[in-house]
C-alpha cells in the first residue's frame, strides 16, 4: 500500500509552466475509440528498447551506458517520433495549438480555455513539451472543474474559464516523460531561485 501512496504522490508533482496546448469536446464514444488508439500508442517508447531488439535479434549485445548506443538510441526515438507525425490522422494534424500557462503532472493538467467546458466533459487533449525532439503528448482527459478566474488574462488573452482536468486515457510511456519532466522544470525554478 505504501508504494501505492508513493506513485500517486509521484504523480501529483505539478508545476507552472507555459506550454503549447490543443484541445477540445469529444463524445463518449469517440473518447472510448481515441482511448484506446491513445493507449496502445508506441509514440512514447524508448528507443533504445526498439534498437536492442535488433541487435538482439541480429546476435549482438548492447551495452546500453555506451555513448555510441545512447546516440544510436537517441537517433531512432527522433525518427520514430517523425514516423509517429507523418502518420498521425487529420484529427492530429489539424490540431491548432496555443501557446499559455498551464499547471501540468502526470496526472492532468489546469489550462486555461477561450471555449466553454463544463465538470465531466471529456476533452482530447494534445501537448507540446520543449526537448529534442518535442515531445508531443496526447490524451483524453475529464473536466474536474471549470471556473472562472481572475488571473485567465495573464495565461491566455480571450480566455474565459480556468479547466483542470484529469488524464482518463494517456500512454504510459508519455505519462512517464510528463513526470521526468516536471522533476526536471521543478529543479530549474529552484536552481534560478537561489541564483537570484
């Protein structure tokens, strides 16, 4: 039960952030078809799992701290992430990204939103996450709660409600590289705090 409490804890870690962010309504059933697409999704698999299959598979070992095997890696993740964009559909594609400040964890996301949703609306969610390469995130998440706020202008001019929603459907591969990076823009904050 303690490990339970200690991945949930994992992911509530949160942080403000400005990212660039699609979303909108989706119905029940497309949210069960998306769903499923979404988590049977390879987008966020390592790439060093793919290159050492081969390898394996061709009789050879692979040393995975070796820098050629992490470049190699490296290499392949950004190729499967372009496979990934090229064969994505036009729901994808057509996708119209703001950027805005939002409050991000592994286990949803708080955003604000020029469009009216209301608490137990499914969304389809899609987010941008600055690296090398992006990484592109997508998910069906419910609205948790959809208020106005006074600060809506500071994030997003034109927004007119505050959502916070919870990931009903996210890859977990995904799931895991929100946390990394949340872990990782948590000790940013901090390292420009006490440089300040």
């Amino acid at each position: 039960m303690a490990r339970s409490s200690g991945v949930q804890r994992r992911e509530m870690v949160r942080v403000d952030d400005i990212l660039e962010i699609s979303h909108r309504k989706i119905s029940p059933a497309e949210s069960e078809s998306l769903s499923r697409e979404i988590v049977d999704s390879s987008a966020g698999q390592s790439g060093l799992d793919s290159v050492s299959s081969v390898i394996r598979s061709a009789g050879r070992t692979v040393d995975p701290d070796s820098p050629t095997w992490r470049a190699i890696a490296l290499l392949d993740k950004k190729l499967d992430y372009l496979i990934t964009l090229l064969e994505s559909d036009t729901r994808s594609q057509d996708a119209d990204f703001i950027r805005c400040g939002v409050n991000v964890s592994g286990s949803g996301i708080r955003f604000p939103s020029q469009q009216m949703y209301q608490k137990g609306d499914l969304l389809w969610i899609a987010i941008l996450f600055p690296g090398s390469p992006t990484l592109r995130v997508e998910a069906v998440a419910q609205v948790a709660r959809a208020a106005k706020s006074a600060k809506l202008e500071d994030k997003l001019p034109g927004a007119i409600i505050d959502v916070s929603s919870k990931f009903v459907a996210i890859n977990p591969q995904d799931k895991e590289e929100i946390l990394r990076y949340t872990f990782q823009r948590q000790r940013e904050i901090l390292r420009a705090r006490r440089d300040d």
